[in-house]
C-alpha cells in the first residue's frame, strides 16, 4: 500500500494542470501526491490524434500554466508538438508522472487502512501496479478511451468498413481512397474529416441529427463564458455533460467557407438504418456506402469511480466547482465546463486549493503531514525557468479553447 495525499488520475491537459497547482500549493511530487496516467507516454489524449491533424490546424490548443509552447512549427502533427510539450512540461515541474498505469477502481478505505471508512476517511485506489491510499482524488482521465457509437438498425449487416474518430487514420487511407464515405456527426472533428476524406474518395455523404451551427467571427471570451455556462447548468442538475464544443458552433474559417460553395459540407438528416451496402432514410431514399466514419464525440471516463456512487439519477456527476457533491474526496477536472485547455487549466487549481482547504480541516492524524504545513503556511516549492526544448518565437494566439 502506497500511501499520499492526493492521486491525480490522468497526465492529460487537466491532469498535469492539477498537478502543477498541487505543487504550488506545497505538495511535493511523488511524496505528498502522485500523478497516474495510463497511455504509454506524455501527451494525453493528443498523441492518438491522426497525423494530418498539424498544430496549426488543432482547435483551440491552450498552453498549460506556467509555461508556454513557443515556436512550434505549424505544419507538424499536433500529436508530436503536443506531446513533446507535456514531456518537457513535466520535467520542467518534475511531477514525476507513473506511467503506464490503468486505474481499476477508487473506493473507500475501509478497515485496515489508518484514516477509517467514510467521507472524513481514506480513498483506495487500485491500479494495474498496486494500490494506492489518499485522502483526495482528483480524476482527469478526459473523454478519449470512450468513444460514443449510436446504435442504428442494421449497423451489424454492413459489409463495409465503421471508423469512429478515435480510430481515424487520416485520409490516405484504403478505407478512403476511392471510396463511397459517409460521415456522421455535427462537431469539429465531422467538418475536418470530411474536408480530408473528400479530396481522395469518390464521394461523400455528410449526416447529422440536427442542423449544424456555423459561428461568425473570432470566439471571443464573452462567447467563451456563455458556452461555458451552459455546460454548466447541465452538471449543476446531474445531467450528463455536454461538450463546450457542442454549444459553441462551428468556426467559419475559410477553409469551411470553400467546402460548402464546393457542396462538401451539405448536411443530411440522420438516416434510418443502415444496410448491407449503404445507408437509408425513412422515405425510402437511399446512399451507398463503402465505409462509414462516426464522429459522433466521446463520453467521460468515469467507470472506476462507480463504487464511490457519485452519478445522480440523471445520470451526471453534480459538481460544485470540481467537487463531486456526493464526495468531496473527489474532484473532476476536465469534465463538463471544464473539458477544455483552459477550462482544464482553471479547475486544476480550483481543485488543488479545495485539496488544501480539505486537508487542513480534517489534518487525520497528530502528526500533520509535511504537505499540509507547508499549505498552510502558505509556502511554495521554488519556481524553475520553464522552457521547451527546440522551440523558439511567439506562440500563436488562441485565447480560448474549446
């Protein structure tokens, strides 16, 4: 049994965000709070993004606080820029993340484990390497490793190829080239892969449920509070959350402007079924298909936290702020208003200062832990120079990022 602080789970942007808060805050790394993330290496749900995916093109990518991504060059894929960024970030703030490392369950301490059972109590966490006791969790495990498939009549008789987002691999592709392509889904990811995919297939089919929303002008930071918001009546009721992204529309950038006059972008209603060499709509219209994309967004990965009961009956985790109502123990970064970088970014400290604030109250012991006294004396690890290896140059400007 290992026993800390705090365990961050996930090393994506919401995670290595908490991280470096807890750090501020006085928590040393590896010693008062560990950092789990299960993918192979830095980078988050970024590094399995496709490869025509370049940074200049990545939507709304916010640099993570205290240090900023400088001088990467625009035409690299956004999975390496990114990727080597979060390696250096780590370094950097040696948060000493533990990877790979799959997070099986947190629950209650229970008996056996010094603190008790309970909501004053201890958190076990158990992992693919041994287990973990804390008394606060903060879950940043992001949406990636839960694809959203809809469920469709006849989808099992296509004879076909189904791709969804999370499996794309750019549009060089056999399941593309030459092909009859219909894509699904009203977000980003639908627009940009259709965009690729209608360069090299022999046709393509664009299906949403309801008409997408295409926004004028520059996202601005009064936009960005509004979309935020309305996240975020959604989790204050229980409900599941909605992406910021689904509530923001979608950007009209020349690129977009070109694919509609060139009809790329005509929007389909949703179709009724599917058959074996195609799909089909209620009044019997018909297209062929050679392989469907579904880019129909993702759901939070949360199942490990199912001992704990935190879903309300609508089927959502309630927060105040990124604490879960039902167990204070518990904080959500990057879930709901928060799933975006700078949201991320702003619940991370959030969390660490509620962490701070919960560990002061309920010390657990007469001998309060070396973290807890450097919190509450307000002190903090010495700041380093943060600096990305090979990179030089103004960041390009992205204020808010979705």
């Amino acid at each position: 049994m290992n026993d800390v602080q705090a365990v961050v789970i996930g090393a994506g942007q919401a995670g290595l965000s908490s991280a470096y808060h807890l750090r501020r805050t006085g928590f040393v790394p590896g010693e008062d709070f560990v950092v789990l993330d299960h993918s192979p290496r830095p980078g988050g749900a970024w590094q399995f993004r496709w490869p025509t995916l370049t940074y200049g093109r990545a939507h709304g990518m916010h640099a993570l606080p205290g240090m900023e991504l400088t001088g990467a060059d625009p035409e690299r894929p956004s999975s390496e820029v990114i990727g080597e960024y979060f390696a250096a970030y780590e370094r950097t703030f040696g948060l000493r993340v533990r990877r790979p490392v799959d997070v099986r369950e947190v629950r209650d301490a229970g008996e056996g484990v010094e603190g008790g059972e309970g909501e004053g109590g201890r958190l076990l966490v158990r992992t693919s390497e041994g287990d973990w006791s804390a008394r606060a969790v903060i879950n940043a495990t992001g949406t990636w490793d839960r694809p959203f498939w809809p469920r469709v009549p006849g989808q099992e008789t296509f004879r076909g190829r189904q791709l969804h987002t999370a499996q794309y691999p750019g549009p060089r592709s056999a399941a593309f080239e030459g092909k009859r392509v219909v894509v699904v889904g009203g977000g980003t990811s639908a627009v940009q892969h259709l965009m690729e995919i209608a360069e090299v297939a022999r046709g393509t089919v664009w299906v949403t449920r309801r008409p997408p929303a295409f926004r004028e002008g520059p996202f601005d930071e009064e936009r960005g509070r509004a979309a935020v918001a309305m996240v975020e009546e959604r989790v204050r009721e229980g409900l599941p959350p909605r992406s910021v992204v689904s509530v923001t529309g979608l950007p009209m950038t020349e690129q977009v402007r070109r694919a509609r006059e060139q009809g790329v972008l005509e929007r389909l209603p949703m179709f009724a079924r599917i058959t074996e060499d195609g799909v089909e709509w209620a009044d019997g219209t018909r297209a062929q298909a050679d392989t469907i994309v579904w880019a129909t967004g993702f759901r939070p990965v949360i199942d490990h936290l199912a001992p704990l009961r935190l879903r309300e009956p609508g089927g959502g985790v309630r927060l105040e702020g990124t604490r879960a109502v039902r167990d204070p123990r518990v904080h959500l970064v990057g879930y709901g208003p928060s799933a975006s970088t700078i949201g991320a970014n702003r619940a991370g400290r959030s969390a660490a200062r509620d962490i701070q604030a919960l560990l002061a109250e309920r010390p657990g012991s007469a001998e309060r832990p070396a973290a807890e006294e450097r919190a509450a004396a307000g002190e903090r690890p010495a700041a380093r120079a943060p600096a990305v290896e090979g990179t030089s140059g103004p960041r390009p400007a992205q204020p808010v990022a979705a």
